[in-house]
C-alpha cells in the first residue's frame, strides 16, 4: 500500500469512525458520477465474470483501478423501483408504487420532500445534474386530445434536487419520444414512429409520437456527448470548491437494442454483446474526459445495472456461444432469484481507493446515499437513506460495513429476504418472469417459502423449507420487523407510504 494511499484515506478512517464530521474538510470534495447501465447482467462484464465473452477493456479496466463488488444488488429487479432506492436510499416498496414500473407518461413518483441524492448533493455545495433515462414519472402537460408538448413539463428530477436536467421520461421503448431539458420539451412530436418485434426482435420500441431531434439509434451516444460536455462545462467550477454531482442513467443494452457500427456484429454474439461493447466504448469515452480536463484524481465514479440482463438479450443463443448475463446465477431481470438483482458495481476514487481491490461484501444500491453522506461530512437525518449503509469502510478495504441483510422485491411484488448465506423467497416460483412463473408454480404444487443457504447453493437449487423450519421463522420475523419499522438501519421508527404486507397469502 502507498503512503500516498495511506496519507489520503486519513478522511475517510475519520468519517467510519465518527459517521460524521464536525471540522471543514481539508481536501476538496470530490465530484461524483453515478452510472447505471439498464439491463445489464453481472456476466456481461470480464471484471465480474471470468467467463464472460463480451469484450469490455474501458469497463475492466475501471474495476482494476479501484474496487470491485461481487455480491452486489439492486433494491428490485425492476427499473422504476431501483431508480427510487438508488436515489433515496430507501427500498421502493415502501412507497406508493407496490408492483410493475412506471410509463412513459406516468405522473411523477417521488415527492418533492422525500430526500434525494440530488438534495443531499446540493446541500453540500454540489452543482447537481440528470442526464439519461429517469423512469421515476414526472408531469406532462395532458388535454382530453393527449398531450401538450408545447407546455413545460411539471415535476421532474428538478423538484427531487436537481439543477439540470436532461432526458426522456421511461424506458427508450415507451413513448413519448421527446427530449425534456429541465422542464423544456426540446422539440414537438411531429409524427409516430414505432418498430415491432416481428421486425426487429431486438430493437423494437412501441408505437408513439417522436420529435424531429430525436433518434433511437443515437440516443446512447447523444447521452454520453450531454454528459461530456456538461463536464467539461463544470471543470473551471469544479476547481474553485463547486464539485458537480452527475447522475447518468444510461437507455442501454434495455430495448431498443440499437448498436451502431463499429460495434455492430463486433461481439460474435448478438446484437446485445455488440450493445454491450458500445456501453463500454462510450463509458472509456467519458472516462478519457476526466482525465483530459484534470479532475480525474477528485471525482468518484459509480457504475452498475438497475437489475439484472432481460430476457430480451437472447440468453438461449448467448448461451450457445458461452455466455451468461446471470454469470452462473439462476433468473433474470424480474426475479427474486440472485440473476435477477445481482449487479456489477465498481467504483474508482484514485487515492482513497486501492487499486485492483475486490470484496465479497453484501452491498446493495441504497448505500450509495449514506456512502454520499459520509464522504461530503453531513449528519444522518431521520429520513433519507433509511435503508442504506455507508460504504465507506469497504472503500478502506475493511471486511464489512454493517449490512448483514438485504430485503429484494420482484416485478410482481413479492418479496425475499436474505441474512448472510441464508436467503428466504416469499414466493412458489420467480416471482419474475423465468419459470416457474408464479401460476405455474402454485398450479404443480410447489411451497409457498423458497429457503437456500448461497454459500452451499449459489444457483438456488434446493429448497430447504422443510429442513430449517426455523429459519424461515426467524427470516419471516426478521422481515416483518424490516417492515414495521420503516427502515432496515438503526434508528427510530419511519412510517412507510402504504401498508406493506409480504406473505403470498396475502
């Protein structure tokens, strides 16, 4: 280990230690870039999957310069209720949305006084920005005749903390097809535009109004082009204790899976490996910028998925030619099974991270707010990250940062619950879309409770209700408790948004 390493982590021993900090920090704060790729698998990188057979340099060599999580995972397999968690640091289900995700035209989901990383940001000083898919709802202007893209659009990221703003409101294959830029429709649709499955099996979107300046094909690259040049607009601000806070989620491998050349047909997989490799491209390029304007020793990057790889990347034709998205884990997005919420995440922060490090630590995607918290010296407040724990002391190189549980939900809102190698699944099959569906499951039979001890059973294969009947005692009692309280982290009780219940029953 370097001096310099050792000189620069003294403030992050000083925040595990304390939690917070009282005395103005002698470094500046770093900028911070929160990536997430949407549909990505925990296979589809090298850095996570020795096995994988999509190339991706810019991307491993990302994980080799800081650190690496294997048992990382999303709050759901799903993309609206991840995106909640991610920002709030709180599990989704706790709020008003029980099940499914959002539209395309979906009013907004998180309320303007429910803290946000975008608040928590800019309540440190941060210029704070959302460049990418939302996919949390906001307000367009709606008539009996549709909607009026003439008129502002009301709630979006810019009442959750955020300066600027950029994007399109759900998934690239929902309509409306149209650019909001901080609450300014750039351009008003002017035709439909719409590409089936039978088509285009792989790049398909429904049918619905798109605007003049806005192209399927290039919104991956147009994305990252907004988030290098608001970087480099920031840089000189950056420089004089201003740091820039940038949330980029990305539209992609998710449908439509559009890859451009120089990557089409450059996987010798499909067309989601050739969509996997220009993810990686464009991240190399974004990365190359930091380094170009002189910021890339104080800024931490993020990268990771919203849930696991879609079936909508071919597994049965990946399979044939090596390669798992689920990296040997069973499922997919969707499930409560591990393929389903098990992500890549790695971070880089030169200087307080070690190089090359890895953990098979428990994280999950609602520790990005108290690691935030943390690093930018701000007390603990009794709302906001109710349901995370700071990484931090992973970023040391520690075994563990306090999360010993992890409570994961489905698309169709079931639940499981896991504590160490011990993982509980309130649900007969998936809980997803992989089978056994949950009709299918109850019609040939199977228990209620799916029980698998990971360290034996990785691939949850034996269910092992009616061998350790108390544990799944002590799991159900230990997720009831999660429920009530309103949060899964000391503290006192919080009330959650609606009445959870979490047994199949019910």
């Amino acid at each position: 280990m370097s001096m310099r390493f050792l000189a620069s982590t003294l403030l992050l021993i000083l925040l595990s230690s304390t939690g917070t900090a009282t005395e103005p920090n002698a470094e500046r704060l770093p900028n911070v870039i929160v990536v997430m790729a949407d549909d990505m698998g925990l296979g589809d990188l090298s850095a996570t999957n020795p096995q994988c057979q999509i190339k991706t340099p810019r991307l491993d060599r990302l994980a080799s310069e800081g650190l690496t999580f294997f048992d990382a995972h999303t709050p759901s397999s799903v993309c609206t209720p991840t995106r909640y968690g991610l920002l709030t640091g709180r599990y989704n289900w706790r709020s008003k949305l029980a099940n499914g995700v959002l539209g395309g035209t979906s009013p907004h989901l998180i309320p303007a006084d429910r803290p946000t990383l975008g608040h928590l940001m800019r309540q440190a000083g941060y210029h704070t920005a959302m460049i990418g898919k939302w996919h949390l709802g906001w307000d367009w202007h709606k008539t009996k005749d549709g909607i009026d893209f003439s008129k502002p659009v009301k709630n979006g990221p810019d009442i959750n903390g955020f300066d600027y703003y950029y994007g399109h409101c759900g998934s690239l294959d929902m309509p409306p097809y149209v650019w909001v830029e901080t609450g300014k429709p750039t351009a008003i649709p002017t035709r439909e535009e719409g590409v089936t499955r039978e088509e285009d099996a792989y790049g398909w979107y429904r049918k619905g109004p798109i605007a003049p300046d806005f192209e399927i094909e290039q919104v991956l690259p147009h994305l990252f082009d907004k988030s290098i040049a608001y970087v480099q607009e920031r840089t000189l601000e950056a420089n004089r204790d201003k740091p820039f806070f940038l949330y980029l989620p990305l539209p992609a491998p998710h449908t439509p899976i559009v890859p451009l050349p120089p990557f089409r047909d450059a996987s010798g997989l499909n067309p989601y490996g050739d969509f996997v490799m220009q993810v990686d491209h464009h991240m190399g390029q974004l990365l190359d910028t930091l380094k170009e304007q002189g910021i890339e020793e104080n800024t931490i990057v993020f990268f990771t998925s919203d849930n696991g790889c879609s079936p909508q990347a071919n597994f049965p034709v990946l399979k044939e030619k090596g390669h798992d998205p689920s990296a040997g884990y069973r499922g997919h997005k969707a499930d409560l099974y591990e393929g389903g919420h098990r992500v890549p995440l790695l971070v880089r922060w030169p200087g307080h991270i070690e190089p090359g490090t890895k953990t098979q630590s428990l994280a999950c995607l609602t520790d990005i707010y108290p690691t935030l918290e943390a690093i930018t010296q701000q007390e603990r407040q009794t709302t906001g990250g109710e349901d995370g724990y700071s990484l931090v002391p992973l970023f040391q190189g520690k075994d563990s940062n306090g999360r010993e549980t992890l409570v994961s939900h489905s698309i169709s809102g079931h639940f499981a619950i896991r504590q160490g190698n011990w993982k509980l699944l309130l649900a007969s099959g998936s809980g997803g879309w992989s089978a056994p569906k949950e009709n299918i499951a109850r019609k040939q039979g199977l228990p209620d409770l799916q029980l698998y001890n990971l360290a034996a059973d990785p691939a949850e294969q034996e269910n092992l209700v009616a061998e350790h009947p108390e544990k799944v005692k002590q799991l159900l009692d230990l997720l009831q408790q999660q429920v009530e309280n309103g949060r899964c982290t000391p503290g006192g009780k919080v009330p959650n948004d609606r009445q959870v219940k979490v047994m199949p029953q019910d």
